[in-house]
C-alpha cells in the first residue's frame, strides 16, 4: 500500500479532518492532485468542509472564538480532585486476594511495625499518569504536574507509628532478613501514546519482575499493576499474595490505591477487557473457541470497607 493510495481511501472512507502534523505539505500535494485528477471528487472535499464548519457555527466559534475562562480556576481545585481521587478508586480491579488455602490479604492493616513499599512506579506521578500527559509520550518522576504518588498515599493512611520503608528495587536477602509485615510492590509500563506503546510481548517494564520475584518470594505481598493495558503476569501469579490491577490512576491516584488497599473502600471494580495468559493467544475475545483466560471479560473480586483498621 503506497502513500497516494492511502490518502485516496482516507478521504474517500469519510474522513473530514487529516492530523498531519510534520509532513503536510506532501499531504496537501497530494490531496490537491487528486483531486485535479479526479481521483478524489471536489464534492467530497465540499462535504468535508461543510461539516467542519457546521460544527464550528454549531460551537459557535465564530462569534465566540476565544474559550471561556470563567471556570479556569476550578482547575486543579480540591473538589475535582477528590473527584480524580473516586474514580481512580472506583476502576481499580482485584484480580486475586490470597493464596489458595489462605486467608485475604486485603484488607491490608495500617497499624503494623514496619511495611515495605517497592518497584519503580511507587514513586512515580508520571508513570501514574502515563502518556498524553503534559507532554505527547507523558514523563517520569515527580515534576510534571501536582499530585500524589502511591507511596505517599499510603505513607499518609497507616498508623502513625507503622515503619514504611521505601526501596525501589530490594534484593531478596534484604527483603528476607528486614522483618517486614507485608509489602506493596507497584510495578507496571512507562508512559507511551499512540505507535511508540505498541508491543510484541507486553511484559512489565524491567526490573519490575525481578521485584516481585525477590519481595512475593520472600513475604507477604500485594502487587499493584499500573499499565494502560493488560501485560503478562501469569508467571508471578503463584508468587503474589494479591493483584491489584491499577491501570493508569492519574494524579490522584495515589490516594485512590491506598483507599482500597487499607479497607477505607472496597474494591468493586470488573475487568473492561480480558486478561491473557499469554500473547500467544492474542488476539482472543469471549466466544473464541480458544477463550482461556488468565481472568476473564468482567472479571473482579469485591471486598468490604474496613473502617477500624
């Protein structure tokens, strides 16, 4: 398929509006030799632009072409960010809670002596937010915007007396001889948009399984995914104590996390999508003859909140 064809069967297919945002002036070249050839008809470019303008006339943008800034300062404010805060909570979804024959480990309780809290996106707005964040393929670290991180989040929910230790990447001795309670590992994708996230084996971003191998196989672990997506997991799964799929919570998505991990909430939310064993059986959808999922379409176990924890 060349460039003239795919310009051709894009106008042609009914798209009004062409994102070329380097190479446009071969795009306009093109499109307007097309047309001159009439390949591309000029009543489909008057149909393109008449519902363009519809739409501007309708928004009323000609009359009014500045936006209104009247609401700006709500931008930011506390009220939309306990809002953030819900709906991070709210699409947050439990994949598994105990190993089998074990008590749930979620709830997790706040008051404890000391707690480890690891992997590379505990700490991190930007993987938080991912991609199409502040800028097109979304930043790491702490500096793009306000917010809180997950391990600050549940820094500020324990017990004031409950020890929280932050490693990024613990090795297993460590982990074995530190007398920890529990830990929360936060694992999980680095920010991308649009061709730069696709992937042939849809892994977490090293070293986040050497991090879940060094801490689930040493103590008692929850496992927060933090992914636009589902990624393999399966080869860990008898390790986690708990998997707590978190998606890309955003900038509140701290506090939305440790909502649920500490029984202020429960969990309620469902898989959006099916979650895969392996990318071998991809692609695969409810109804396929071959539909054997890690967790299936719907997908998500519920707890009760806990408030004396």
């Amino acid at each position: 398929m060349n460039y003239s064809y795919s310009v051709q069967a894009g106008i042609l297919a009914g798209i009004d509006m062409i994102m070329v945002p380097e190479n446009f002036g071969e795009f306009i070249d093109e499109l307007k030799l097309q047309v001159k050839n009439n390949v591309v008809p000029m009543s489909r470019i008057d149909d393109a632009v008449r519902r363009i303008l519809r739409v501007k006339f309708v928004m009323g943008l000609f009359e009014n072409p500045i936006a209104d800034l009247s609401l700006s300062d709500k931008l930011g404010s506390q009220e939309h960010r306990e809002l953030a805060r819900e709906a991070a909570r709210k699409s947050l979804v439990l994949l598994k809670n105990g190993k089998h024959g074990s008590k749930p480990l979620l709830p997790l309780p706040k008051k404890t002596s000391k707690i480890l809290v690891a992997g590379s996106h505990a700490d991190n707005l930007g993987y938080q937010c991912g991609g199409w964040t502040i800028e097109w393929q979304g930043v790491q670290g702490n500096d793009l915007t306000a917010g809180t991180t997950i391990l600050g989040a549940i820094k500020k929910t324990v017990d004031p007396t409950t020890q929280v230790v932050y490693m990024e990447n613990p090795d297993a001795n460590f982990v074995k001889t530190s007398k920890f309670s529990y830990a929360v590992v936060v694992v999980g994708e680095v920010p991308y948009a649009e061709m730069f996230g696709d992937s042939s084996n849809l892994t977490i971003s090293e070293p986040g399984p050497t991090v879940i191998s060094n801490v689930c196989g040493s103590i008692k672990c929850v496992v927060v995914v933090v992914s636009g997506r589902p990624v393999v997991i399966e080869p860990y799964l008898s390790q986690i104590d708990a998997l707590v799929a978190a998606w890309l919570p955003g900038s509140e998505g701290g506090p939305g996390v440790a909502d649920a991990l500490f029984g202020d909430h429960g969990f309620t939310g469902k898989l959006a999508r099916t979650w895969f064993k392996s990318v071998d059986q991809l692609p695969m959808n409810v109804g396929d003859s071959h539909y054997d999922p890690l967790f299936p379409f719907g997908f998500g176990l519920v707890t009760e909140p806990r408030k004396e924890n």
